[in-house]
C-alpha cells in the first residue's frame, strides 16, 4: 500500500508506505516507489520517516532531512468531560463546517508557504476529521484536528497556532472531543519543548520509532 497526494503542481507529500512482510525483498515496493513517483509527475517529494529508514530514503533520492517528530500516545487519566477548558481571552473556539475552506486555507498557506485548498478539503472533511477553528475578532489564528485511525485510537494534530495559550486551547479541546478510553496519538516537532511539557502533564509517554 502507498499514498501520494499533490498539495500544489509544484509540491507533493507521500504518506503511508507499506509492503506485507511476506511480499518484501521482491521488488514490490521499488515498483510501488517508481509508481509514485510516475503519478506525481515531477513534483518535489517530501515524507515522513522513521530513523532506521532515513539512510535508505537518502538513497533512494531524497536530499534533505528538515526536522524530527517524536511520537507520543495515552489515554487520559480522568473522564473528559473533568477536563476544564483552557481559558484564552478574547478567543472563540468553533467547529470547521465546509464553508469555511477558503479562510482557513488562506491561514494555512502562511503557515507552509504554498496553497494547500485542494488537500485540506480532503483531510478536513467533517466525515473524515474533526476541526476546531480559534479565532479572535473574526479572523483565524489557529486550528487543529482530530480524527479515527483505528477502533480505539484517535490521532490529534495537525494543530497550528500564532500563540502558545492558542495552541494549548485546541489541544485541551480536542481532548476534551475525543471519545472516553480511546488512546490518542500525536506527532509533535522534537524542538517543541512547550508542547512536550504539556503532554506530560496529561500522562502521555515518548515512542521510540
């Protein structure tokens, strides 16, 4: 299974990368690669990698390491509905609905410096994802997701925010909005210590990959 989407015609991310034990060494997942390479027609590739993949993707083409995630996971250990909200002055928390896509992505794209519309109408579709939208005097200054990977696990994130106490309200929602016992898993930038912190307070623990 491989998963390649063009965010821009310029600009692509690949996703999810994964041949059955059984098939490996057989050059399934060379013809995957070449495959998906062939569909983004050119675009300049980025992924993910765990750290005992970065030496092969280097290999295989990739120039450029731009930062570490750490991954972190638990469940809370207290009822969400205990959990009381961060209090952010002046700030409004509201459910993304579909008519808010072109705002939103204008925000987005001073975050990562292309135009993500065509991607996040995809990735934060109500069916698929649930989105918190903060704003202050009507504009957006920050959003993050939730959104079902398994039966039982939640991933939280994306979440983007201009301010700390912003940043720390989404994720104190999105907590809030996940389902009672089910695990939640996060991908954080290793140099975001504040968001490191705060996960600790909640009782989540650093995975190894």
């Amino acid at each position: 299974t491989i998963v390649g989407c063009s965010l821009t015609p310029e600009l692509a991310a690949g996703g999810l990368f994964i041949v059955h034990p059984s098939h490996r060494c057989k050059g399934v997942g060379r013809k995957l690669f070449d495959a998906r390479l062939q569909y983004l027609a050119g675009r300049n590739l980025g992924i993910n990698s765990v750290a005992n993949r970065i030496e092969a993707n280097k290999a295989n083409g990739f120039e450029h390491q731009s930062f570490e995630m750490v991954n972190y996971s638990g469940q809370l250990q207290y009822r969400y509905e205990n959990i009381t909200p961060v209090i952010c002055d002046g700030v409004e928390f509201v459910n993304y609905t579909e008519d808010m896509l072109e705002e939103l992505a204008i925000y987005d794209a001073t975050i990562h410096q292309v135009e993500r519309k065509v991607f996040l109408k995809q990735f934060l579709k109500p069916d698929v994802a649930t989105t918190l939208v903060a704003k202050r005097n009507g504009s957006i200054i920050g959003y993050g997701s939730i959104q079902p990977v398994d039966k039982d696990i939640q991933h939280v994130g994306p979440v983007f925010a201009e301010k700390a106490e912003v940043g720390k309200g989404l994720f104190n929602r999105l907590f809030i909005m996940a389902p009672n016992g089910q695990e939640l898993i996060l991908d954080i930038p290793s140099e975001n210590l504040l968001v490191q912190e705060m996960l600790k307070m909640y009782n989540f623990h650093e995975n190894r990959m």
